[in-house]
C-alpha cells in the first residue's frame, strides 16, 4: 500500500515503512525530533501512512524536552561509568537548569567531580553512540530494576497502569525516561556544568532563548525555597509519586490533606508573625507570583491571619489601574499587551497609595472591563493600623510603588515549588503542575477547553519571564502555595479535559505528555479539602469565591 509523506515542501510517495532519520539523514545533528500529523516522534521512529512531517530544533518548544530528557539520561549514565557506587537525583533548579544531588551519604561534590562527568559526557558525545529502545513487559523491567539497584523505578512501576516499559539501552546502560530521546548520543552538544553546592548544576538550551544556553543567573532566594520545599517532602515521604501514593493507601486521604494544609497554615503563622513584628513600618503588602499561583486565595487568607492580630488589612486591585483600552502598550503582533507594567496607570497608582498611607482620603478607580475604561470607585481613608495589600503579577516590581520607602513595603512572592520525582532522575516539571491548575480552573470558572489554554500558555510565559522571575529575588517571603495532594485531586479534573483533545489540535503534543505524568498518580477523592484550602480556586466550592 503506497503513502505519501510531506516535509519541508517536498512531497514523496513510498510504498515501504520509512525512518525519520532516513529522509534527513543522521549527519544534521541539530534536529531533535519531529511532529508527525501533529504528535510528537522521535528521529527513528518509521513512518508507513500518509503523514505531514515538521522537523524540530532546541528552538523549538515542542522539541526542548526531548533534548534535555536525552541529556538527563547522558548525566546518569556518566556518573554510573565513573562514579558507580554514587546515587544522583535529578531535579529542576536556578538558571532554568537542571541539579544533580548527590544521594549517597559522606560523598560531596566538588571541582574534581564536575571535571570527570564532563569529561565522561564529552567522550559518550564523541562516540555517537545509539540510543537503543526496547519494549519489555513490566515483569521484564522489575528484574532488570533489581538487578540495577534501581529501587526508585521499582517503587513507580507498581503504579504503570500500561503492561510493558520502554527501555533504552545505551553502550551497555539501561535507563527509562518517562519521554521522547535523541538517536544518539552525538546530538547532545550544547550544555554546561557547573559546581553549584552541595550539587551540580547542567545547563541546556531553551527555546525561549533561542535555542541558546541562557546565562546563568543565581537565584539565592528560589535556590533556598526549593531546598527547603525538598526537605520536607524527603522529611515526610513525600518526593516522589510513588512515595505520595503510598501515604494515601497506607495513610489515607485524611491524614494527607491535613498534614499539607497543616504547612499553608504554618507558613501564614510565620508571615503574620514577621508582618507583625514590624507593624510599625509596613504600611503595603506586596503579594506576586506567576499564573496559578494561588495569589488571589492566599491574599484572602492573609488577610484573615492578621485579622487575627489585630491588624486591619484591606485589599486594593491592580487590575483597576489599567489604561484605557485603546491606551495600551501593543505586543509584537500588534494586540494590546496587558501582561506590560505600562499598561497600568503607573502615576496615579502611586499616588493613590501614597496619599492612603499619608492618611489622606482617596477616590479609587474601578475599571470596566465592558467598556474598558476606568470609571469611579470607592472612596477610602485609612489609619496607621491598616496596611494595604495589593496583588498582581507586577505587585513585587518597584516601578509601580516608587513613591513608597523600601521600609513600609513587605514583599512576598507565591509560588507552587514542587520537588517530586517520578524516579531519581525523572523530575516532575513545576510549569507544568501551574498549567494544570489554570486548565482545570479555566473550564469550571470560564467554561475554556483545554486547548483554548494550552494554547495561550506560551504567551503566560512569556510574561512570566518578562515581568515575574526577575522580581522574586526581592522578596521579604516566598510562600511555596505547592500542596503534595494536589495532583492527586487534579487528576480526575484534568484528565478527561486532555483526552478531549483530538490529534490534530496544535494543543495535543502538550496534552499526550501531561497524561503521560498524572496516570501515574492514584485518584483521591475531594471531599475532605478545606473550603478555604489553595486549592479550591482551582477546582470550585471555595469560601472566598464570592469575596
């Protein structure tokens, strides 16, 4: 039966299976993959229909992750060939980068260490070597696990809802990566390491940068929160999936929601408490932090916490300091640019707060998002027991509250810092746990499809960049809003909302891996969520919902 396979302009007929690899040979190493009819496959998969074919680079978004689950696997497989008896985790860090955490106890790592993996790296990269996938049955796997020491991927296994496992099989080196690889070694050229205590840190090229490696750029402040946001987990089982599945089976769902809530609840103690402390001072609490953060319920019960204290808060929206319309800044493509700090009302926002904190009484904005303009608010005056709280993607950043002094701004960042592993060197992506919440509350509060917001999501995240990541470091606290249930509950939300989507949406891609990584998450009923929990703005039935 003859095919036709269209790629680059070109249209052929073939009458036999055909490689990927073989239409554009295996010499052009800057190819990382391919979409086939809109799915992903990697360059040795072999093609017998008719298909529409899009070779991928590392600028692509799509490709990334298959380059850099690729060179996951190369950094374990150098430490098995030079450092055998040394157990590495592998985890998302600083700089858009990936952290190798030495496991194995009395072992540090150090300039002599980094130096033997990059050379390790360097030769496997000479040698070209094929990344050879194999398909074997569960049963298969468990003994090549226990044979390897593999404990890690045991424990994920019993979780396979799929009756076979596909291994790759490298110079001797057996590993699975929960996702799409490279041919060979040979076409992992671009990456750095560096030593970045206790670990070390790969980098890797980004598609948002162009296929470049970014500069680095430490991150104390994020460095800290996701060594503490490990600890706990580590602490209470909690770093992996198959560790978190097994306290619901074993534990139950009671005990697990609590135990988490228990930890929101301590970290708003703390914020009250260091809020408190300088009461005399703060007069405005800046609350920010990328999309599906949690900031609009953690505002809420921020405020409750110093209710508590005696501190009268109230909030004040960004949102109604918006530009006309027709005022707006434009993107590149010629549409009004609203993630942009200048299309808010600068000037008068920081007149506005300045003339409250000075005890002055202020005619708020409110803006029409109908007519979009800003029509008159509420009126208010307020006295040196009140501080301010504001919340918005540009709350942190110090243009929009310059008339402020740097001492009556408390500044907190809000973010979901998620340290869970599917294996030790399978890390579960913290974008992603954030697309999954906006998907889940964009159908139930904005009745969107999956697809509508998997497709804006590049466009989140551009504005992520541009206005969030830079402004975290400022921060006075940064309040880690992950709750380790979470995707467990997710997961009966978000699961039938992807597979609606069909194989040729532009959104499927993304939608294929997401699936990919809840399946292997048990269901857990939500009953027993908290009304006021973080995670109701999500999935519905909050107490601040109408606030």
């Amino acid at each position: 039966m003859k095919f036709t396979i269209k790629y680059n302009g070109k249209v052929t007929e073939h009458s036999k299976k055909v490689s990927l690899l073989s239409l554009v040979g295996s010499e052009n190493k800057d190819l990382v993959c391919a979409k086939v009819n809109n799915r992903i496959r990697e360059l040795t998969y072999e093609v017998y229909y008719d298909s529409e074919i899009e070779f991928l680079t590392v600028k692509d978004q799509d490709a990334i992750r298959t380059y850099e689950t690729s060179l996951r696997y190369l950094v374990a497989m150098a430490f098995e060939r030079v450092y055998p008896q040394i157990e590495v985790r592998l985890c998302y860090n600083v700089s858009r980068s990936i952290f190798v955490q030495i496991l194995t106890e009395g072992v540090h790592a150090d300039t002599k260490m980094v130096e033997a993996i990059r050379v390790e790296m360097e030769k496997l990269i000479q040698r070209d070597i094929p990344f050879n996938r194999t398909i074997v049955t569960n049963e298969e796997a468990s003994k090549l696990y226990s044979e390897r020491g593999f404990h890690d991927k045991l424990e994920i296994l019993k979780y396979r809802p799929e009756k076979t496992v596909h291994l790759y099989e490298c110079d001797g080196y057996l590993n699975y990566m929960y996702g799409h690889m490279v041919p060979s070694t040979g076409y992992l050229k671009s990456w750095r390491l560096r030593l970045y205590l206790p670990g070390i840190i790969i980098q890797y090229p980004r598609s948002e940068c162009h296929g470049e490696i970014p500069p680095f750029e430490d991150a104390p402040i994020f460095g800290k929160t996701l060594k503490e946001s490990h600890s706990w987990a580590k602490i209470t089982g909690l770093d992996s999936v198959a560790g978190i599945n097994e306290h619901i089976d074993t534990q139950g769902s009671i005990e697990f929601i609590n135990m988490c809530e228990a930890r929101h609840n301590r970290m708003l103690c703390e914020l009250g408490e260091e809020i408190e402390k300088d009461i005399d001072n703060v007069r405005l609490v800046c609350i920010a932090g990328p999309s599906s953060s949690g900031k609009t319920t953690f505002a809420n019960r921020l405020r409750i916490e110093l209710l508590s204290r005696g501190i009268r808060p109230i909030r004040i929206s960004i949102d109604d300091y918006y530009l006309p319309r027709g005022q707006a800044p434009k993107d590149e493509n010629g549409q009004p640019d609203l993630e942009s700090i200048q299309a808010l009302d600068i000037a008068t926002f920081n007149q506005n707060m300045l003339d409250l904190i000075q005890g002055s009484e202020v005619q708020l904005p409110k803006f029409d998002f109908v007519s979009g303009k800003r029509i008159p608010g509420r009126i208010l005056k307020i006295d040196n027991n009140t501080i301010i709280i504001i919340e918005g993607i540009h709350a942190l950043n110090d243009q929009l509250t310059t008339l402020i002094p740097k001492h009556q701004k408390f500044k907190i960042y809000i973010s979901p810092q998620a340290q869970i592993n599917l294996d030790n060197h399978n890390p579960i992506s913290l974008t992603d746990l954030r697309l999954l919440r906006r998907i889940v509350r964009d159908k139930k509060f904005r009745n969107a499809s999956a697809s509508e917001t998997i497709g804006m999501w590049p466009s989140v995240r551009k504005g992520e960049f541009t206005w969030i990541y830079g402004t975290q470091e400022g921060a006075d606290y940064v309040f880690n809003s992950l709750l380790s249930y979470e995707l467990c509950i997710m997961k009966k939300y978000a699961m039938p909302l992807l597979c609606k989507i069909e194989p040729e949406s532009p959104a499927y891609p993304v939608a294929e891996r997401l699936v990919r990584m809840l399946k292997y998450f048990v269901d857990m009923e939500d009953k027993w969520v908290p009304n006021n929990s973080l995670i109701r703005e999500f999935i519905g039935d909050s107490c601040y919902q109408d606030v």
